[in-house]
C-alpha cells in the first residue's frame, strides 16, 4: 500500500492496494490527512518534517493501521521516503506479517538461487569422470575371469550409474523450457491424487477441499504437478506410521487471497493451495534449510524433492510456505492468478 503525501500527510495519490486496504477509493482519499488511519499521529507528522528537513532521505518505523471505523486494527511498517517533487512524500505501508514472508521470500531466492549455480557446476564437474569410471570398469569386468572379482565392477558400474541419475536430476530443473498454458489447479491435484493413492492405496485418506469458484492460471503444466507431487509424495512416506494403524489423512485445499505480494509484485489474486498431512511434523534441526538441496528429515532421502518443487513454483513467480508441528504439517503453495 503505498500513497505520495504533502507536506502536512494529506493524501494527493493512492494506489490501487490503498484503495483496496482502507475500503476507500481515489478520490474519497484524496486531500484526507493519512494519519487518520494511523494510530501513532505524533511520530508521522513528525517523520514527514524530518524527511521534508532532509535529515533522513527516508525513515520507517513499525505502527497499526485501522481501516475503517469497527475494523480491527493490525500491525504495520510506514516507510515514508523523499520524491522527485521537493514539497511531495512517498508513504508506504507494509503490512508486518506480509514484510516478513517477504523477507524470508528474498532469503530463500537468494540461499536457492547460490545453491543452484553451486549445484550445476559441481553437476557438470562430476558427471565427465562419471563416464569416464563406469566406462574404465566396463572395460575391466570383460578382462577379469572370476565371479568374484566381477562383482567388484559390477558394484562400481551400479554406483556410478545411481550417480548419473543423481546429476540428471540437478541439471533437470535447467534444461526443460518453461511451457505455459490456461490451466485449471483442480485437475493438477487429481492427477496428483491419482498418483498418491496408486502408490499408498491402505491406510491413507486424501481429502479434497477445493474453491470451485478458482479461476484458470497460466503455468506449466507438467512442472505443477511435478512440484506438488513431491509435497505430497513426501507427506505420504511421513505418514508411515499412520498408515500401519489405518488413520493417515492428507488434505488438499485451494482458496483464493486478495492484494498478495510475491516476488515483489502486488497481486490483486492469488490462489493459495495447501497440502497438509496429519505426520510427525518436520525435525526442528532442518526446519530452517528445508528447501535447500541435499537436505532429507528422512534416512534414504535425495533432499532434492522440495527443492525442486520450491524451484518450479518460483519459475511461476511463486513462493511455497511450510507451518509444521507433530500432528499437522502444512505446505503452502501461493499463485499469482491475476
């Protein structure tokens, strides 16, 4: 939410996120004094005259915002910064819970992001003496004469390949393009759905709670399911357990938000799509790195599922969010709609 004041804080533009947030339009807003939705008045005038004296060239500090009368209040960053017109002021509000997912929003695109380039060029050193071995232990096991000794190589060419397989798939995620297309979320999860139960058929409930009213997305197909198959498919082996005795549950859910801001951009719709488990919950020591490559809760695990889930989410300029504690994780997947 974002507003140009005057020098006294009267309000000479608001954005279109302002409007949405006060429930006012333009022109309702415009020349009201923005402090009327404030509540610490005596700080704001007093950081318009100190950004105005040009003794900061810009100051913030942390307030509420009321929106209209009978609402409830709720925490905010003013962020209140010079323009090009001497006399005029950028005011901007950020909500505290939205300024902080977009800060971890930002860490986790750069800690991605080096992981990445980290992962590829260690992919390509890796996978030339790949061949190089298994072709040297192919050449071997033809010349060796016993049984034993030709397990040896055997072994060798085993490993080598599981490696193969292993730097394919950190590559993946760079070398398939991107094919967009309209398409409806719903029939991403049955697919989804469809997969989870052929491979856990006993002792697991998936549950649909979906927004028929969700409108289309572009995406990419393929990469959409790929990324909330590796959620689930990973909330299932979680569930072990509950699926011995019969009560494992997971929930698909899809709702719509309104004003949502991701990868910096404002959003006037987003779809927010849960996958939520009834697990033991994610260990506290990898809650931090959860998306990080090579980084398993589970003894056998790649650790690449969430990353690349988390990587073709982005690549549709989108975030996933994880709330978990025993009993009840929850993965959240949030789509630009409009």
């Amino acid at each position: 939410m974002a507003a140009v004041v005057d020098g006294q804080g009267r309000v000479l533009h608001a954005n279109a996120a302002l409007e949405a947030g006060l429930g006012l339009s333009r022109r309702q807003l415009a020349g009201q004094l923005l402090e009327h939705w404030l509540g610490r008045h005596a700080l704001f005038a007093q950081t318009l005259h100190q950004v105005l004296d040009e003794e900061f060239s810009s100051k913030r500090f942390d307030d509420t915002l009321l929106p209209h009368p009978g609402a409830e209040a709720f925490p905010v960053q003013v962020i209140v910064s010079r323009t090009e017109m001497a006399q005029n002021l950028l005011v901007e509000i950020v909500e505290l819970g939205q300024h902080s997912r977009q800060e971890r929003e930002e860490q986790w695109h750069r800690q991605a992001q080096a992981s990445k380039d980290l992962i590829r060029n260690l992919a390509h050193e890796i996978k030339n003496p790949l061949g190089g071995i298994r072709g040297a232990a192919q050449l071997l096991q033809s010349e060796l004469q016993t049984r034993e000794l030709r397990e040896y190589t055997r072994v060798i060419i085993h490993e080598a390949d599981r490696l193969q397989s292993l730097v394919e798939r950190l590559l993946a995620p760079h070398r398939r393009p991107h094919v967009v297309t309209e398409l409806n979320i719903h029939e991403v999860l049955e697919r989804v759905r469809s997969v989870i139960l052929a491979e856990f058929p006993r002792g697991l409930e998936v549950v649909r709670d979906y927004d028929a009213s969700l409108p289309e997305l572009r995406g990419d197909r393929e990469q959409l399911i790929q990324a909330v198959l590796n959620i689930a498919h990973n909330a299932a082996l979680a569930l072990a357990e509950r699926r011995a005795t019969g009560d494992a549950r997971m929930v698909f859910r899809t709702r719509v938000a309104r004003q949502v801001t991701l990868a910096k951009q404002r959003h006037r719709l987003a779809l927010v799509l849960h996958v939520i488990d009834n697990g033991p919950g994610i260990p506290e020591s990898i809650k931090d790195r959860l998306f990080f490559p090579l980084v398993s809760g589970r003894e056998g695990g790649s650790g690449l599922g969430l990353t690349l889930a988390q990587t073709f989410i982005q690549q549709h300029q989108g975030t996933i969010e994880c709330d978990s504690q025993p009993g009840h994780t929850d993965f959240r997947i949030l789509l630009p709609l409009s």
